[in-house]
C-alpha cells in the first residue's frame, strides 16, 4: 500500500494542480465579460447622449464677420541701393597744391559756393600781365577806328589792329579760364561728405578731396524679371524698407524704367524717386522694395475664415431662415493676401456673413447662433 502512495502520488498531485489552475482561469474569464458587459451597457446612454450632443441638430456659438471691400495690389518684390539725385567727387582738374579749403565735413553748401581753392600765383600773374596788353590792344583798335572813319588809316591796317585786340582778349579769356579750373564750386546745393585732404596737400586729378550728394530726394534703383513688364508703368507706388529703420516705411513712384532688358540676367532696371525731405535716408542703403502695381478696391474676408482644402478653398457663410441661423458651405475663388485680407474673386457678394471662429465645429446646415465680439451683421469691418 505503501509503495503504491509512492508510486502514484506525485501524479495524483500534478493532476490536482493542474485542474486547480483551469478553474482560476475560467473563473477570472467569466468576471472579465461580466465587467465589460456592465462597462458597454453603462457607457450606452452615455455614448447616444454624446452624440446627441455633437450632431448636427445643436446651435452652436460662432462669431461671423461681413463681406467688405478692401484695397489690394499686385505686389512684386526686390532690393535696391538708394542713390543720391545728384553726386560728385570733388577733385582738382588740375595738378597743384591746396590753398585753401571753404568748407568742412558735413557743411550744407549751396549751389556756386566757392569750396577748395589751388594755388595759382603764376596763372594770377599771367592774367594780369593778359588784361594789361588786352587794355592797351583794345584802346588801339579804338584810335584806329576813328582814324579810319576820319580817313587818315587804310581798311587793312585797321583790320590788323582789330585782329590784335581779338587776341589780346582771346588771352584773357584763356587766363580766367585757367583761374577758374583751380577753383572749385559747388554745381548744385547738397551736402559735403567726409573732407580727406588738407591745405598745402599736393593735388592731381582725379585725387578725391571730398563728396558733395544732394540728398532731398533718393534714387532708388532695383531689378525685376522681365515677365514683370507688363505691370510696369511710370508712376506705379512702391514702399520701401531698410534694416537700419525696420519700424519705418518709405513711399515713392517708379520715375524711369530702363529701355533695355539685360540679356544674361533677363531682368529689366527700374528706378524710383523717394522724398527725403529729413535726409533719414543714405547713398548706399540697402532697401527691400515692393512694388504696387494695378491698385483695386475688391471684396475681401479675414484669412482665418477660409478652410483650404484639397479640392479648393471654401468658406461656412450665414444662411438666415424661418427655423433661424444655419450654415452653408461654399466654395471660392481666391486672389491676393494683405494685411491678414484675402482677396475674393468669386463665389461670396458684399455683405455676405462668413464664419471666422467656430468654423472647425460647424457643419453644412449646422444651426448657429452668432455671439461674440464682431458678429452678426454689423461685423467688425477690415481697415482697408
């Protein structure tokens, strides 16, 4: 009996265990679908009262404006470098030493002011030496002219004497002009950049003794494709900018549009006038340049108003009915963005009250009630 317990004991308990654990396993199964049988029953009512909730029978807030009319333009980009409207390097015309400077760096100057002096002690001689022998030739011709219209000189001698006096005026003609080539004017008002040379200082042309920009008015010179032509005319508006003023903005007019389009490059040159009247702006700048071209008063919405999608742009427009407020879908056409505006080409009429918020939750025929700051027909209105 005994070597039986020890022959078939340990299988006895094997088998026992074994059968202890399926019936762990089916137990916990049965709770399992008990629970979640209870879970589905309860989240039922939950689940149909949600989806009463979110369909489409519920008003739901949103806050519409209304079609307006808003200005656009067909901007087209670029960078230019402004220029003065006039510019010069002063400098000698002729070989010699600085006598005097009549100005200093940043003077305002005005047009004929005399600016640098060169030495001319030789050439001061010489047109005085030139203006004594032309007075002496001039009172001969006059003595002659009177002997001859007395008689007592002949035609050929008085012609001579005429030649001499030319001459001698010729001469001193020729003295001032070479007075005059070292002196150095101002040929129109402006403003004197930095002075870099001194008195005494030898001087040969093209030294730069300094800079003189009439600054009232910048040239503004940039570059477009030339498929832009079309939409260039003289007078278009254009705003330009610079980083050494980003709160600011400069406005002026296309003044000249090069007769040539560069063949390497295919751009055409473009030049505008901007009124500098506080001399903010430099010779040198360089300025972002947007061009305005075909200004238009057109019908335009806010941007948040519009859902992109991949078959085209539509908008949730106010559709007012006996039932009340709902929403319809519709699909439109959409030209050029400013200052947070789209352009509407088609598909809504001045007006018309569009979605702005709320337009993720509407559907088509979605009841709606506006509320909120900017709805209903009085809409705030876009700053055109």
């Amino acid at each position: 009996m005994l070597g039986f317990f020890k022959r078939f004991g340990f299988a006895a308990t094997v088998t026992a265990g074994l059968a202890l654990m399926a019936l762990l396993v089916v137990g916990k199964a049965l709770i399992s679908s008990d629970d979640e049988a209870s879970s589905a029953r309860a989240a039922a009512p939950s689940a149909q009262t949600g989806g009463a909730r979110d369909g489409p029978g519920r008003q739901i807030a949103v806050v519409a404006v209304a079609v307006v009319r808003h200005g656009f333009t067909d901007a087209m980009q670029a960078l230019g470098t402004a220029q003065a409207r006039e510019s010069i390097v002063l400098t000698p015309k002729v070989a010699d030493t600085i006598r005097a400077l009549r100005f200093d760096s940043g003077d305002r100057v005005r047009r004929g002011q005399v600016l640098v002096e060169m030495s001319s002690v030789e050439q001061s001689a010489a047109l005085s030496e030139a203006e004594a022998a032309n007075a002496a030739a001039q009172q001969d011709l006059r003595r002659f002219q009177e002997l001859f219209d007395r008689g007592f000189a002949s035609q050929a001698r008085l012609d001579t004497v005429r030649a001499g006096a030319d001459a001698a005026q010729a001469r001193v003609n020729a003295g001032g002009s070479r007075m005059s080539d070292r002196t150095i004017r101002a040929p129109f008002a402006g403003v004197v950049g930095l002075r870099t040379a001194s008195p005494g200082q030898f001087m040969r042309p093209g030294d730069q003794i300094g800079t003189l920009d009439d600054i009232a008015e910048i040239k503004l010179d940039f570059t477009l494709p030339e498929t832009q032509l079309a939409r260039l005319a003289l007078g278009v508006a254009i705003v330009a900018r610079t980083a050494a003023y980003p709160n600011r903005s400069f406005t002026g007019a296309i003044a000249d549009i090069d007769s040539r389009v560069d063949p390497a490059t295919r751009t055409v040159r473009v030049r505008a006038i901007l009124p500098n009247r506080d001399e903010t702006l430099r010779p040198g700048m360089l300025m972002i340049v947007e061009v305005r071209s075909n200004p238009r008063e057109a019908l335009a919405i806010p941007e948040i108003a519009i859902l992109d999608q991949a078959d085209g742009a539509y908008v949730f427009r106010i559709v007012s009915g006996d039932a009340g407020q709902t929403v319809d879908r519709v699909r439109i056409e959409a030209g050029q963005r400013s200052g947070g505006m789209v352009e509407i080409l088609s598909g809504l009429s001045e007006g018309d009250q569009v979605v702005t918020e709320g337009v993720q939750s509407v559907r088509p025929g979605q009841p709606v009630r506006l509320g909120g700051e900017g709805a209903g027909a009085g809409a705030t209105r876009p700053r055109g």
